[in-house]
C-alpha cells in the first residue's frame, strides 16, 4: 500500500506502541499471513487514521470526523463511539473529555441527541444534515450514552460522570420505544417517521426494529452500570429491568427459526439483518440456540455474504424492501465496519473461516490501497474510512483473546 497512507505521523505511532515488525510483517511488504499480523496492521492504521482525521471546533477543541481529509464536514456521533470501541487508546484523555462534552452540549431541549454536530457547534437531529425523517435519527441516545461510558472507563472520572449522566438517561427517555414490547419503534402510521440505525439511513425500517434495539439493550446495560458506580441503586434497577424487557422481545419477537437469523423489523423492511444478528450474539443477546443457528447459517452461506472479508447487510441475493439502489451502499455493498461482531460469531462455529475473514479484509486493504466505507465489483465508496479499521478491532481481540 505504500508509505502515502502512514505517513510520519504513522511511523511515530508504530514507534511509540512498541510494535516490532518482522520483515514478512512490514506494511510495506506485501500481504498479511495470519490473524495476528492482520490486527498489528489493522490497530496501526486505525490509529494513523484517528490521529490525521482531527478537525479543530468551536471552542478550538479537536473534533474526529469518519473520513481523513475530506468528505464529512461534521463530527458523527456514531462514528467517534466506534472509534472509542475499537481504538480509545489513540485519543488522549484531554481529547475524550472535550469530545464528549462537545457532542452532549448538541442535546435537544426534549431530551434527544444528535446524528452530528458542525465544527460551529451547530447540532443536527437527522441523517442527511438534517433532511432524512421528521424526528431525531433513532440511535443518537444509545450512541451517546456509549461514549460517556467508554469516556468514563478511560477517565474513572466521578464528578463529570456525576455531573452528565442524567442528561444520558433524558437522552434515553426521548427514544421511541414500543411501551408493549420494550423495544425501539418507528411509526408506519407515519410517511417517513425517522431514520433508523445509522448505517441502514437509506433503509425505511417500520414498526419494532432490530438493530435499534440492540443498541438500547447496550446502552440501557451500560446507563444501568454506570448509576452502579454512583450508588443510585433505583436508577440502576430501572435501566436494567428495561433491557431486559426489550432482550426478551428481540429473541421473541423478530428471531426466525426458520431461517437462523433475526429479522430486521416487523412492518417493513422486514428482511434478515446479517448485521443484526451478529450483533444480538457479540452484545449477548441471542441465546444458545440462537447464537449456534446463526453462526452455522454464517458459515454455510459464507460466499454469499462475504466479499474480500468485508460483510452484506442481508443475505446474498437479497434487498432491502425500500432503500437505495441494488448493489451499492446499504443494499448489497459489503463493509468492514461489523466484521468484528461477524467474525466473534462465525469462530463460534469455523475458526479457521473467522481468521481467514480477517486476513482477507486486510489483505483487501493493503492491495487496493485504501480503507474504503464498502466495496463491491468495481465499486468503493467513501476512501479512507475510520471505522472500517477501528470497530472490527475489538472483535478481532476477542477471537485471539480465545
């Protein structure tokens, strides 16, 4: 790939962690040969990526957009938590403090957070810079209660935990949440309710949603641990009861037998989530049965969900029920950015498959070049993509971890 894609800056990361490269491990020699050498190559470039991509904000504070360069004139709140997931390491406590700070001072009067905020400070509520959906994007909430939890584990800061969390919980409070089931609802009654899960923005989801409920599960778990930590043991209770409520229903309400997998929702777009799946088995969602019936299905459907180790959000030969076009972006390109909940899943069932997954998406990268959002057959989107090497990471630990 090249020196152009490190840089200096690169070079004083690998320097500084205390990596030791061996000849056949250089970033400059050619392929990967493992899993080990794929998450050197993987943790080093996410890092160089974080560090180049900083944007100064109001405030002169440094902000961290999902492209280096160019591209996302703003800094995306889901895009920086899975920056934190899979890489906190690269950002300085300074850095964590500010950022967070910075994006829950764009919280709605009602309580809802942000899809983004401008370098001004000026804070958007819906994907597209505020066109797509007439109310808040459907997973701002849970997104910013991930990265007051992944600030706090870094800071173990009490009074600035103290001092937020009750605007995380306000945030929680303004998602739309079906009072039957627990779980995360957009209207059909509605034309165009909201957007849901950020990176299914093009996909016009209806009724209980999957992946939307996930990530209130997550940060309901989360919310729930951190009033632990500021022995509010009520509040505690409460967010606990309350993912409860909705992992029951995920598992009762949108697992399909049949196939192996969860559906997406259950009025429209009501397709299996690859992704979905996946991550009800990273997060522990999924039971036993579940979680084997949905690594079995990625393991012997693999070719037709996997491309150069990068992941389709449904299965192959499938659409979205309304969404974008065929073959691109969200409805049949393939990303990097959840191989990590895939490859934890699939290694329940075929290591070796796992493994192969995460040398084959490195590989792609260093051969093509670049670290692109998602690919297919001549066809990249969105060059130089953050997320794409930092969220896999955390799941790639965890498989070596084994």
């Amino acid at each position: 790939m090249g020196i152009r894609l490190f840089g200096i800056i690169g070079l004083f990361v690998i320097l500084l962690s205390g990596i030791a490269f061996t000849e056949d491990e250089s970033i400059n020699t050619g392929e990967v040969k493992d899993i080990n050498q794929a998450y050197k190559w993987l943790d080093n470039k996410a890092r160089d990526m974080i560090r180049t991509c900083i944007r100064p904000a109001k405030g002169g504070i440094s902000t961290f957009p999902p492209q280096v360069h160019s591209g996302y004139e703003a800094f995306w709140l889901r895009d920086y938590s899975y920056m934190l997931e899979g890489c906190i390491d690269a950002f300085s406590d300074k850095e964590l403090r500010e950022a967070y700070l910075f994006l829950l001072s764009g919280q709605r009067a009602d309580g809802a957070m942000v899809d983004c905020i401008k370098f001004d400070g000026t804070p958007i509520y819906m994907p597209g810079y505020g066109t797509m959906g007439e109310n808040p994007v459907a997973d701002g909430s849970q997104f910013m209660v991930n990265v007051g939890y992944k600030t706090y584990q870094r800071l173990k800061d009490r009074e600035l935990l103290s001092s937020t969390i009750d605007r995380l919980a306000k945030g929680m409070l303004a998602v739309p949440v079906n009072p039957e089931t627990g779980l995360v609802f957009i209207d059909p009654k509605k034309e165009y309710d909201r957007c849901p899960y950020g990176f299914t923005d093009t996909v016009r989801k209806q009724g209980d949603t999957l992946f939307e409920s996930l990530l209130y599960i997550q940060a309901s778990q989360r919310l729930s641990e951190m009033y632990t930590k500021l022995s509010r043991k009520q509040e505690s209770l409460d967010w606990s009861a309350n993912a409860k409520k909705a992992s029951l229903s995920v598992k009762k309400e949108l697992w399909d037998s049949g196939t192996g997998l969860f559906r997406a929702a259950t009025v429209k777009c009501r397709e299996h989530d690859v992704w979905g799946s996946a991550f009800a088995v990273y997060i522990g969602v999924a039971d036993k049965k579940q979680t084997a019936a949905t690594a079995g299905y990625f393991a012997q459907h693999y070719s037709e969900i996997v491309k150069r180790g990068q992941l389709r959000h449904l299965l192959g030969g499938v659409y979205w029920e309304q969404a974008c076009g065929h073959d691109v972006y969200q409805n049949g390109a393939y990303w990097a950015t959840p191989v990590g909940w895939f490859v934890y899943t699939l290694h329940k069932k075929s290591p070796e498959l796992a493994e192969k997954t995460v040398v084959d998406m490195v590989n792609d990268f260093i051969k093509t070049g670049d670290v692109n959002e998602c690919i297919n057959d001549n066809y990249a989107n969105v060059p130089e993509y953050i997320d794409s090497a930092a969220l896999p990471l955390e799941g790639i630990h965890r498989i070596i971890a084994r």
